[in-house]
C-alpha cells in the first residue's frame, strides 16, 4: 500500500472518530449554539476550514452561529454569514418578509445557485463553500450548516459535510422537541395549578357562605322571635283582660308594630332571595317628593339612633319612584353607617339633582372599608372585615338590598372609603326610567 493511500485511510479514520465525538457532544449538548465552536475545534483538525456558520430558524427569531479561523478578515467573515443565510433563505422557500428578517439587510450573492435539494456549491475567494440544509424527514429545513474551505473541496470533503450536517439536525430536531415537550408540561403543570387553587378557592368561598348562611339563618331565626314574643304576649294579655279598652288598644298597636316588622324581615329575605337568583326587583313608580320622603325615613330612624343624622338637599326634588323602595335604600344605608361608623360624629345625607340623574350619598366616619373589601360588599351574607370584628350583628343581606332596590330603578350604587373622606355610599337614580 502507498504512502498517499495510507495518508487517505488515516484521513477517513481521523475524520470518523471526529463524527463520534461530535455525535457524543450533541447526545448531551444544552443548545447546538453553545457547543458550536467546540464541535469545529475538532472538525478544523481534519477539514480544511476556514469557516463555519450555522443557521436556525426553528424558533420565532433566527439564530446564527459563527466560527472562523484567526486570520480570516471582517469583509470575508461578513461575506461567509450572507452565504449562509441566503442559502438557508433560498432552500426554505421564505417569503419577502421572512428573508428580510432572516438576511438582516444582507443582499444574496448573485452567483449563488442551487444543485438540488441537497447542497449548494459557491467559489469563494479563500476555497469552496459547502451548504448542507439541516432537515429531518420531509419537513421543511430547520437550518444550514456552512463549511468554508481553504482549499479545493472534494467528495469526501462532501461527505464529511453531510455526515456532520445530519448529526447537527437530528440534535436540533431531538432539542427542541424536548423544549416543546417541557414547555407542554409546565403550562399543563401551570394549568393543573391554577385548577387546583381556583377550586380550592371555590371551597373556601362555599365554606365561608355556608358559615355564614348558618349564622344569617340564626340570627334571622332570633330577630323574628322578638316581635313575635310580642304578638304572642299582647294577644294573651287581651285574652285575659278584654274589657280593659286602654290595654286593649295599646296591645292591639304593638301587635300590629310587630308583625309588620316581622313581615318586613320577610320581605327583605324573598326580595334578597330574587337577587340571588337573578331577579330583578319589581318596583311600584310613584310621583313623590324625594325630598319630603328622604327626611321622614330619617325622622324615623331618629326615634331609635337619636339626632345623629344631617340632611342636604338643594331643593325640593319630585321624581317617579317606588316609595318604599327609597325607604329601604335610605334605611338600610343609615342603619349600616351607625353601625359600622363612628359613634361620635353623625351621618350625612345628601340630595342632588343633576341634568340626568337624582343622586343620593350617604357618608359616614370610622373604620376605612378595604379595597378588597369594597368589590364584594354588595353580595350577600358577605360582611366586611370590620363589620365581622364588630359586636354589631347583621344579617349580610342589607347592601344586596339597596343595591337590587337601585337596579330596579334602573340605577347604580358605588362604594368609596378613605381615612380622609369616610365611607360614602352612592345611588345615582336616572331622571327616566324604562319599566
């Protein structure tokens, strides 16, 4: 055997174990990026490389990799790159605006052609480029890979090529599917999470309704009792004195003032029964004075809470509304502000009139609502912080009220609460109301 054909053997064994290192780099490589220019370290021991350049495109961006040998100049090193992404451009068939993301204003090589689906040979200035699409399967190429050599290439210099190319691709391919694969996983794992804790969220929220569903159906089973202790008390007193007129008559009234309450606390927990259940409240329009009707709700509510209440009006406002309706707005509003605000300061009142909407505020000091608070105030059996430290007890049903009482007027009730303004509750009425 000659000299020049052991020289070739040597040459094909070197370039073998340089395939198996690389293709043991590439089992256990993080990005093919990363171990580019360790692989070309090895490749430059049995190829006559100049350079190298590596191009992908599977993900949103491309990405190119580079390697040159020291001496290579910045206009052949640019030169290599345009090569190689106009390659990679010409070979996947991209469009306009994809080549021009993928070139980054680098024109092709007018002299660049193309063989066959499998590589692309140019005449460089150094030696011949060779250009292996990197593809797996029948689908479109994911890269290219680029040799440049810095002389005269032959077939075996070719088949190198191809064998190099082909390890890059089936790397690539196997990477990214692993990417895919963990991202799948994590958004699947994210999702199950997010599952989890909406549901546990959903449990908490049921066992919270439920505690207080309990305690609304006690404390509603202790109110109801008292008036009708009373009716039953006053029945038995005109039982055994019926010719005493006077007590008579006093018993009659009370019984007549207790079971009205009694039927008033029937009527709020059907009416919120309908809110629950999503519907809407019917109303019965009058013509009133808001005014006049606001101030004799509030001399009431003055009998039992004493003169803490301060009424502003502009002037006297006549308006179509469910006068009964704008008593339980203002009752349940004040009630809640002397029980939750500051004992110390009165509750304020306001009327106003604006071009297209009646507005009513009322507006108590104390303890500040919190903003989480506020967004789930109006729902029911749903009582704030501060009002479920407090010693005052409620049935949690008096904001759903004044809020379904609003609504069916065809208005909109808001809640702002700061340690400068207070607590002020807000019911814009419109000035026409479809029924």
């Amino acid at each position: 055997m000659s000299d020049l054909q052991n020289d070739h053997q040597e040459a094909d064994y070197q370039r073998l174990k340089t395939l198996y290192y690389i293709s043991k780099k590439l089992s256990t490589f993080s990005t093919v990026e990363e171990s580019f220019a360790d692989i070309l370290e090895r490749v430059s021991e049995c190829f006559p490389l100049s350079s190298a350049v590596l191009v992908e495109h599977w993900r949103v961006k491309p990405l190119t990799a580079v390697w040159f040998s020291g001496d290579t100049s910045r206009d052949l090193a640019n030169k290599a790159i345009g090569h190689a992404k106009s390659a990679y451009s010409y070979l996947s068939g991209a469009s306009l605006g994809q080549e021009s993301e993928l070139m980054n204003a680098v024109t092709p090589e007018k002299e660049l052609h193309r063989n066959d689906k499998t590589l692309l040979f140019n005449k460089s200035d150094r030696g011949n480029y060779i250009i292996i699409p990197l593809i797996i399967d029948d689908l479109p190429p994911l890269g290219a890979l680029q040799l440049e050599g810095t002389t005269s290439l032959t077939d075996k210099d070719l088949d190198f090529v191809v064998a190099l190319a082909n390890l890059v691709s089936v790397a690539l391919d196997r990477y990214y599917k692993t990417q895919s694969e963990h991202a799948s996983q994590e958004s699947a794992a994210r999702n199950s999470l997010k599952r989890y804790l909406k549901s546990q969220d959903k449990i908490q929220n049921l066992e919270s309704e439920r505690e207080l569903r309990e305690a609304f159906v006690s404390l509603l089973t202790h109110d109801l009792r008292t008036p009708l202790t009373i009716v039953l008390a006053s029945a038995q007193f005109i039982l055994r004195s019926p010719n005493d007129v006077e007590a008579t008559k006093k018993s009659a009234l009370r019984i007549v003032k207790s079971a009205n309450r009694a039927g008033q606390m029937i009527t709020d927990l059907l009416d919120a029964n309908r809110i629950r259940s999503g519907e809407k409240l019917s109303v019965t329009l009058k013509r009133v004075d808001i005014t006049e009707l606001i101030q004799s709700t509030l001399t009431e509510l003055s009998v039992i809470h004493g003169n803490r209440f301060v009424f502003n009006a502009t002037n006297k406002i006549e308006y179509d509304v469910d006068p009964r309706g704008i008593q339980r707005i203002i009752e349940n509003l004040c009630n809640n502000a002397i029980k939750y605000g500051s004992s110390t300061t009165p509750v304020r009142i306001e009327l106003k009139q604006a071009s297209t909407n009646i507005v009513i505020s009322v507006c108590n000091e104390g303890p500040v609502i919190s903003a989480k608070d506020q967004k789930s105030l109006f729902l029911q059996f749903r009582r704030s912080e501060t009002a479920a430290v407090s010693s005052n007890k409620g049935w949690g049903i008096g904001l759903a009220l004044v809020q379904g009482v609003t609504e069916a007027h065809g208005g909109n009730v808001s809640v702002k609460s700061d340690s400068t303004n207070g607590t002020v509750f807000t019911v814009t009425l419109p000035i026409r109301v479809n029924t």
